[in-house]
C-alpha cells in the first residue's frame, strides 16, 4: 500500500536570520518525524517571496494535506494570512487555523477590538498618537502591532509616563505600534488542542520571572525568549503551577474557549494572559498556529497533559480546513 503524500511548508529564513525566524527549521524536523512516525510519505518546502506561484504549484502535486508551519514572509508578519488564502483558493487541504483567524489575530490590534466586542477581558490600549494623553505615574507597555515571538519588545517597552512623551515612541507610529496598561501579575501561556469533542484547554504554563530585580520589567522580551546567556533567558522559566485556584482556572478557561470561539480557531492555538492581584484575567494576545518545536510551551503543555507527540499531531491534522 503506497503512503498518503503530505508536505510540510515553512518560511525559507533569511541568510542573516535571527534565532526568533530559525526556530521554524527545528518545527519542521519535529513535525516531519512524528508524521513519518504516523505513516505518512513527508516532503518539505520553504516559502519565499514568490509564495504565489509556490502555493499555486503545490495544488497540482497531490498532496493529502498540507502543514502549514509559514510565521512571516520574507520576514514581513504582516502578510502571514497570505498562505492560508492562498491554500484555501486553491483548495488545498491544510492544518492550523483558517484565514479568517490566522488574518485578525496577526494585528494585536484588531484582535482587542474583537475580543472586546465578544466579552474578552483586555487591557487598556492606546494609539501611539494618543501618548500625550495617558494618566501620568502610571505604567505602560510599547508593543508592535504585527510582530510576534516577542520581537519588537525590549525592556525599555516598559515605561511610566511623566506626563510628556517618553524617547522610546518618539519615532513609533499607528501603523506599527501600539500602547497597552501594563498588567502587574502573573504571565501564562494557555495552549488549545482541537479534539473529537471540541477544543481541550491543555495545562496553564507560567512564565516565572526569577530573581528579577525592581528595575527590570517582569515581561517576556526578546531577550527572555532567544539571547541565550543573558539574565533574562537564564531567569525567566516556564513552570506548570499547581497552586492555581478554581476560581483563577474558570476565569483563564472562559477566556481562553471564548478566544477559541470567537476568531474560529482550529487545529492548535495558544493564548497569552496575564492575572491581576485578585485573580482577574486579561488576554494579551492570541497565538494562531504557535510555534510547535520540541521545546515549545504547546508541546511542553500537550506533554505534561500526557500527550505523546504522534497523539499531537495526530489531533492537528484530524482538524484540517477542507
């Protein structure tokens, strides 16, 4: 009996690619394996600026599906919702979620104004433009509107306004940057797996923030996420909490199903939160097709809810756009 044929489709990363953009090449090494290891004939195909043409080709190749691992184009986040139009003009049978979603979730801005209308919990945000108006003494966070993986976010993101505009958004637009109350509290990522009875809200990982001193923002930056040896790599740390109240997980779990709900995801998401000090919650950005490699906090959340990694992927692509 012949293998069913699927291929893999990626960013092609640039020669000079940053950590944040080569950690698609170890997605695709792990999904290529676990889906060897669930029968399938696997082929890999980086995407590039000639995405049209490529997506277009790939329809006439007989495919049973396509893993769509595309984050950016050209390094360009913006344009991530082209390969899942482009899929679904074509026809093309693919996971992760539809471009419907994949579209609104890649503006942070435009997703708040949908969470907002659908009942979702967020924090203040603000127009770049709107600066001179903030409340003076309280603190703030400078984020992109497009970017994701932490790119854009230093720990000068953080600042407290003095009632004039600060340096950092002095050269900063609308366009491309936004800015949100910083939340004082908790961090946790929230993975979603789709299922045969609906999406399942896998363990809450939190982001801890180790022996951080006062002057250095609690958040994920870059740093914290990819600069190997440096004090926020070394002293942020993914943990899974079991001193979470019930109150805290109805509220992340109703937050986070509503989210699902809400942008149509499928396949795989994940949600990033924040808590306050009375166990509110508040989203801060919702993760269509997350990073997946090994060390991910998707897989490490399907993982420690007893997942093997054939189970995940198996699940993924039972939840493919048709």
């Amino acid at each position: 009996m012949m293998k069913k044929r699927c291929l893999i489709i990626y960013n092609e990363p640039a020669p000079d690619a940053l950590p944040d953009e080569l950690d698609v090449l170890d997605q695709v090494n792990f999904i290529d394996s676990a889906l060897q290891s669930l029968g399938y004939d696997v082929n890999r195909r980086g995407i590039t600026y000639a995405f049209m043409s490529e997506i277009a080709n790939i329809a006439d190749e007989g495919y049973e599906f396509i893993f769509n691992l595309v984050e950016s184009v050209g390094q360009k986040a913006e344009i991530l919702y082209f390969i899942p139009a482009l899929l679904n003009m074509h026809h093309i049978p693919h996971t992760g979620c539809p471009v419907e979603a994949t579209f609104v979730t890649a503006s942070k801005v435009l997703a708040r104004t949908f969470m907002k209308a659908n009942g979702i919990p967020v924090a203040g945000g603000y127009k770049v433009s709107e600066a001179a108006e903030l409340a003076p003494g309280r603190k703030y966070i400078l984020k992109p509107v497009w970017e994701d993986g932490s790119l854009g976010i230093t720990e000068e993101s953080v600042f407290t306004f003095s009632g004039s505009v600060p340096e950092i958004l002095k050269d900063k637009n609308d366009q491309h940057w936004f800015i949100e109350d910083y939340i004082n509290g908790r961090e946790f990522n929230v993975s979603v797996i789709a299922g045969p009875d609906g999406p399942e809200m896998l363990p809450p990982a939190e982001m801890a923030f180790i022996d951080y001193p006062d002057d250095l923002p609690r958040i994920v930056s870059y740093k914290a996420k990819w600069v190997e040896n440096t004090f926020q790599y070394d002293h942020t740390i993914r943990s899974f909490p079991d001193d979470l109240s019930d109150r805290m997980l109805k509220n992340i779990m109703e937050a986070v199903l509503n989210c699902w709900r809400t942008f149509n995801l499928k396949g795989y998401a994940r949600v990033d939160i924040r808590t306050d000090a009375d166990e509110n919650v508040w989203v801060l950005e919702v993760n269509a097709n997350p990073c997946i490699s090994p060390d991910s906090g998707f897989i490490s959340a399907a993982v420690h809810a007893g997942y093997t990694h054939q189970e995940i992927i198996r699940r993924i692509i039972n939840d493919l756009n048709k």
